[in-house]
C-alpha cells in the first residue's frame, strides 16, 4: 500500500513538474527585431492624418503623460489594487520609447499585451480591448505615434509587490480573460450601433472603468457597464442601474460628451475630464454612434422620468435670495451644521434660477457612492476645454474633514431620493490620503 501511495504522489510531482515547464514554455514569447528608427516623412501623411482622432479616444496621451510632462513620455502613476504601475514612454525615443518597434511589434502590444521584447504587458493598458482594433487602425495610429517627437525617458520603476512584480503572472491572465482579435460586427444591429460598439468595445475601453473588476483584476462579463472605479473616483453604471436622475437621451449623452455638460445632468469632472476633451476630436457622427450603443444598454427610459425629476429638482433647490436667520438657533446636528456650510459655501452658485445645473439631477449625487461628490467638494472641478465656464472651487483647503462630511452628508438628504451614504466619513479619510486638498 505504501509503495502505490509513493507511486501516486510521484505522478502528481511529475503532472505539476510537467505543467510548470509547459506553462514555462509556452509563456516564452519571442523578441521581434527591431527597426530603424522611422522618419515621420516616411509615414503615409493619410495615416497619420487618420491615427490623431484614434489616439485621442484611446486616451493615450492621458495615461502616456506625466503631469506637467512630455505628450506621450509616460511617467504616469495609475494606481491598480495590487500596487502602482507607471505609463512607459511611447515616443519613438530609439533608447526609451518604441522608436526601433516595427508595426508588427506595436499590433502585438495592442493585441496581445506583449512588447517587441517579449515581456508581457500589465492589463492597466487596457490591451483586452484594444484587441478589437482593426489592423488598419493599428497602423495610423502607429504612424501617429511615429511622427510625434522623440523624447528620451526612461520607465519609472512600478510599485508592485511580490508576486505581482512578475510579468509571467500576465501569461496566466491571458489564457484566463483575454479573448484576441478585431471587433466583428454584429448582423443583427445597423451600422451606427456597430460603429459604436467598435468604438465603446476597443479604442473607447469605456468597460475599463465603468465595469467592476473581479479578485484577479479583469472586468467582469456579466455585469457590463454596472458600475466601477477609476483613480479612487467612482465610475457610475451605464446600463439600466445609471444613477442619472432624469435619465439619458441621445441628444443628452453626445452633449455631455462632445461639450462637457449637458443641462440635464452637469459637468463632467475627475477622470472622466480628459475622456471628454478627447471624445470631442471625434467626427459628430461617431460620438452619435458612441451614443447609441451605449443607450442600448439602459432600456427604455419611462416617458415621465425625466419630468419627475426636474419637479423634485426644482422643489428641492435654494431660493435666490438668502434665507431668512430662524428665530430660534438651529439644532446642533450633522445634518443641519451641513446645511450651514452648504449655505455659507455653496449656495451662493447652487440656487434656483441660477447656470448651473440642479444638484438633484446629478448622478453622482444620486449615485451609490460617496467619492465623486467628495472629490469635488476637496478638489472642486476643472471642466472640460467645452464647458470652461462650469468651474468650481476647490474647498479641501478651507473645510476639515468633519465639515465635508457632514456637507457631503447634507447634499445626499437634501437633494436625492436615495438613502443617505453609510460611509461619507471613511470616504473623507481616504480621499484626503490619496491627496486630496
């Protein structure tokens, strides 16, 4: 018995001895040649004409730019639940960025995740969608990339502990959530809804946030645009859980998205800022399309919601003058000390008949989570190029943390129909570690 025993655990060393080695092997990926250096006059002016709106909804130079750095020399910090990775230099730098990668090299990278060296790539560049990019697509925005100016930076080091710090790990993740190749139209749908979905799918990554993420990190597939997280913002649902009080139109989501705001529903702030500046550089009929593919996910909206929502909006919004001191001092609660700093600090722009858009038809005020309104109450809110005039102070300087609590607190009673936030307070806390104002 004790000899079949050693017999039995002998196979099981050899199949994981023997699994361990073929992952080994089939995790090794080849280095692609590199290529002279190309000159931008070599590149197809068509190209690379075709490649700057591509790169621009990619959001490359977003997350491949360093604050107050170079366009596309990454340095970025984007923060992941599993440590901090920093963006790499896509110039085409010969030493630090991809100025010796051939097309082959850079449609690998977008498609499978893997650089012309052979390393695997962290899924923060988003590669699981831009899988869905058509070839000819890849190559302008190649030759975009290749007729910008060169710029030596070398990658800043990531901030990944054990066992995260291993690339091999991504082989793995790969078999695991990555499924490869361009977008194929769906025959059922017409042409505006696919180029949506081509757009939304790939390039766009709009899953990327607006997905929650399971333990290992990738989006999960069955819970589509129900809501996720981008750079410790919440990201809100974009499907029949949308928090938009009065719900979206077309003619609404292509506003907010070409412009920044649409009246209906306010300001785009946070991370969502940059998305916009670079949706804006798309043709009209493309963000038309991004419209549509996106509605489809939210059902039919009832005929009355967005009536219904503009009535309570309007019964719950600060009258114009100031109101009358109480005749007796006010109860000395959360709820009413946040009334007070609204009416000190807030009221002056956020009453009726004023610009700006009624808090109550805010999603983020309507929204499950607390950090968007905080967030904008520490940071204030520097718009979008189309919608420069919706600024907003930032109060982290001048609010303590119990002030913005109980304000934040306040805001969700007085203007939303939801149940108040449980957790404002934490909330606060983390939104000033992560270096909020």
């Amino acid at each position: 018995m004790k000899g079949f025993l050693r017999f039995l655990l002998a196979l099981v060393v050899i199949a994981i001895v023997g699994a361990g080695g073929f992952f080994l092997w089939a995790a090794n990926v080849p280095a692609i040649d590199p290529v002279a250096v190309p000159e931008w006059t070599s590149l197809a002016a068509d190209k690379i004409e075709a490649g700057g709106p591509l790169v621009a909804v990619g959001d490359c130079v977003v997350c491949h730019t360093a604050e107050g750095g170079q366009d596309f020399a990454g340095g970025r910090a984007l923060p992941t639940p599993f440590g901090t990775i920093h963006s790499t230099n896509i110039t085409p730098d010969a030493e630090t960025g991809i100025g010796t990668w051939s097309e082959v090299a850079f449609r690998r990278a977008m498609r499978e995740g893997i650089d012309r060296e052979g390393n695997y790539l962290y899924p923060a560049f988003p590669y699981d969608h831009f899988t869905r990019t058509t070839d000819e697509d890849i190559g302008a925005i190649y030759a975009y990339l290749m007729s910008q100016p060169a710029y030596p930076a070398p990658p800043a080091a990531n901030g990944l502990p054990f066992p995260f710090n291993s690339r091999l790990l991504m082989a793995g993740w790969n078999l695991l959530f990555l499924d490869k190749g361009a977008y194929q139209p769906d025959a059922s749908q017409d042409e505006d809804w696919n180029r949506g979905a081509y757009l939304v799918e790939g390039l766009g990554h709009c899953g990327a946030c607006h997905t929650p993420r399971n333990l290992l990190g990738a989006e999960k597939g069955g819970e589509r645009f129900a809501g996720g997280e981008a750079e410790f913002w919440h990201a809100p649902a974009l499907n029949q859980a949308s928090p938009a009080p009065a719900g979206w139109t077309e003619d609404a989501l292509v506003n907010y998205l070409i412009d920044g705001w649409d009246e209906d529903h306010g300001v785009a702030a946070g991370p969502m800022t940059p998305v916009v500046d670079a949706i804006a550089q798309l043709p009209e009929d493309d963000v038309y399309a991004i419209a549509k593919y996106l509605l489809s996910f939210m059902g039919e909206q009832p005929a009355d919601k967005a009536a219904k929502a503009k009535a309570f909006a309007a019964e719950r919004e600060f009258p114009a003058a100031p109101l009358p001191a109480p005749a007796t001092p006010p109860a000395d609660t959360p709820e009413a000390r946040g009334e007070a700093t609204f009416q000190r600090v807030c009221a002056t722009c956020h009453k009726s008949g004023g610009e700006i858009v009624p808090l109550a038809l805010s999603s983020s005020v309507a929204g499950p989570d607390p950090r968007n309104v905080v967030h904008i109450v520490m940071g204030g809110i520097k718009p979008p190029a189309g919608s420069s005039d919706k600024t907003m102070p930032a109060f982290g300087q001048t609010l303590s943390d119990e002030q913005i609590t109980e304000l934040v607190g306040f805001v969700r009673s007085r203007f939303s129909q939801k149940p108040a936030w449980a957790d404002v307070a934490a909330k606060v806390r983390a939104a000033r570690s992560e270096g909020g104002s």
